[in-house]
C-alpha cells in the first residue's frame, strides 16, 4: 500500500527501529510542512495510508474529500483537534491512535528550559560565539519558588526533580492537583492571586480542553515578579490569547520559556515571542526523544501494519463501517 508519511519535521521517521514494521509498502515522507492547502492536498493526493503527528497538519472536510484513495489515517499520539472525525467516517476512513503517553520528555525538556533560562544559558553562550565576554547576572534555583499549575504526571515529575535541586514547590490546580500535593507535602496555595505572586518559577502543566482553554489570564500574569519566569511546555492555548506577549512587554513575568505555540510550525522566525530577549523559544520538542519517538511512531506503525493485514486496531471514529472502509481497498 502507499503510506504517506506527512510531517517527519526531525528527518528521523527511517532511522527509527519501529520502521522496519512498514516494510514491503511504498513510502513517501515529507520533511517539510506544506506552504498551503493545496500543496497539501497535492502531497496527500495518492496516500492510502497516512501517517500524521497530532496537530501537526489539519484534515478538513475538503481535504479529506480531495483524498479518494485515503482508507486509514494512523495518529502518532493518542489525542488531536485537526482532524475532522465525522467527515473521515463519511467517506470510510477508519483513523486509529496511540495509547501510551509518556511523561518523561516532556519533563525533562521542563527542567531544561528553567535551568537555561534561569541561569541564562542560552544569552551567554550567543555571547561568547559573538566574542563577548559574559556580564549578567542569573537566579539560583535553590531556596526559590517553584509553581506548579496542574500536578499530573508531568507537573509531578518537574516538581521532584526542582525539589532535589532546593526549591519549595507551589501547587494551584483542580481537586486532583490538590490531593496529589498533599500526598507530597507540597504547599497548596492560599489563592490563585498568592499563587502567581510567589511563584519565582511558574511551570503551567494543565491538560487541555473546552474547560482550561484560556485558563491563565492577562490579569494572572501581571502578578508576577519582575523576575520571575514563566515556563509552558504543555499548550499555547491554555493561555490568554495575546496574553504573555503583552505581559512580557509590561515587564511581569520577566522573562518565559515556551514550547508550544497557537499556530504550529512557526516558520522565518514569524512570531513575536521569538523577538524577545528575554525569551527562550523550542519548537515544540517537548516529546521529541529517541525513546519516545520509537514508543509513539512504534504504535502507530503497528497499527498501520494490521490495517494492511486485517489485525486488531484501535479506531477512534468508531461509527465508520467495514462496508464503507472495504469499498476503497
């Protein structure tokens, strides 16, 4: 069959072991992201199998129905907000996703982006490659205020690991960030107010959805400390739209490091976060390590595999019909 293989954005998809489970199809990777709908629909066009990351790409309507060939759509990951369920079950194809969601990445790339933004890695090493010799000042972890907005898997790893380096660790969230805190021995805090004022670091590890879309706020984000830094590994969504850029601009936080962005790729730098000194910005890399990759593209290839062979898959637009899916093959 031909896979397509859409948004290999690391050029790494064939150096995968998992790979190997695609053998004997025809392969076609993009390495790029495709400048518009057309040329999407264009790459797409002889797909019968595609393989995509997440949100990485968006499949409307009317680039599902540009897809005669298209029988399955393999999500690397378990959750995504592009792609039109309802338009793949009318025209019979059957998309499957992950189940494993590991939280060490994630994490780890946390821990990475506080320590080089407190300690300002990222300015002084550009510093000594201009031929500068470094002169500011940075922030020591210990004895420092670590706020953890959302204690799940991730936010809990990130608080143990600042934790062991001497931080206090500061939780605001819902019923089960609480309860999780107390288990802990962290300090839960008096008020969301008390909350982004203390906070000398401000990590955000909500999950996303209708209820937490926008759940920091301008107002929020003006309460913190002229110093402080305010980290978001998880979504750009969760955020006031706007909201950071302008309060950066203001001078509280003082600085942020981010990964996630409302609009991904950023490409030619065209974002303002990306204007500002006192920002660090990856593109969203969060997950983005060897084991990780093998875990998630390993299920999504598997699952690929039993397409092909009339296995076992884990279908998510469950309404769509053998008749309908049969008809195409």
């Amino acid at each position: 069959m031909h896979i397509v293989i859409a948004d290999d954005y690391q050029r790494c998809v064939r150096e995968l072991e998992c790979f190997s489970l695609l053998a004997g199809h025809d392969i076609t990777v993009y390495e790029t992201a495709a400048k518009d709908k057309a040329e999407l629909i264009k790459r797409l066009s002889a797909a019968e199998i595609l393989v995509v990351v997440r949100e990485r790409i968006t499949l409307d309507e009317e680039v599902i129905a540009a897809l005669p060939r298209l029988q399955h759509i393999a999500l690397v990951g378990r959750h995504t907000k592009t792609i039109d369920f309802e338009a793949c079950t009318r025209h019979g194809i059957v998309v499957t996703n992950g189940v494993f969601a590991s939280p060490i990445a994630p994490a780890e790339l946390t821990m990475a982006l506080i320590l080089a933004s407190r300690r300002n890695v990222v300015l002084e090493a550009n510093r000594m490659r201009a031929g500068e010799w470094p002169s500011t000042f940075s922030y020591r972890l210990d004895g420092s205020t670590l706020g953890i907005y959302g204690l799940g898997v991730i936010g809990e790893r990130v608080a143990r690991a600042c934790a062991a380096l001497g931080m206090n660790i500061l939780v605001w969230g819902g019923e089960g960030s609480q309860t999780r805190a107390k288990a802990a021995g962290y300090e839960i805090a008096e008020s969301r107010e008390s909350f982004f004022k203390r906070a000398d670091v401000l990590s955000i590890h909500l999950r996303y959805g209708p209820s937490t879309k926008g759940a920091v706020k301008l107002d929020d984000l003006r309460l913190m400390k002229p110093s402080s830094l305010f980290v978001n590994t998880a979504r750009a969504e969760l955020i006031e739209p706007d909201a950071l850029v302008t309060a950066l601009r203001e001078g509280r936080p003082g600085s942020a490091a981010v990964d996630v962005y409302e609009v991904e790729p950023v490409l030619n730098g065209d974002h303002p976060l990306l204007k500002m000194d006192n920002v660090i910005c990856m593109p969203h890399l969060g997950w983005a390590d060897k084991e990780t990759f093998e875990l998630y593209y390993g299920e999504a290839f598997e699952q690929v595999r039993n397409f092909a062979t009339d296995g076992p898959l884990r279908i998510v637009n469950k309404d769509v019909t053998r008749r309908a899916v049969s008809a195409k093959k």
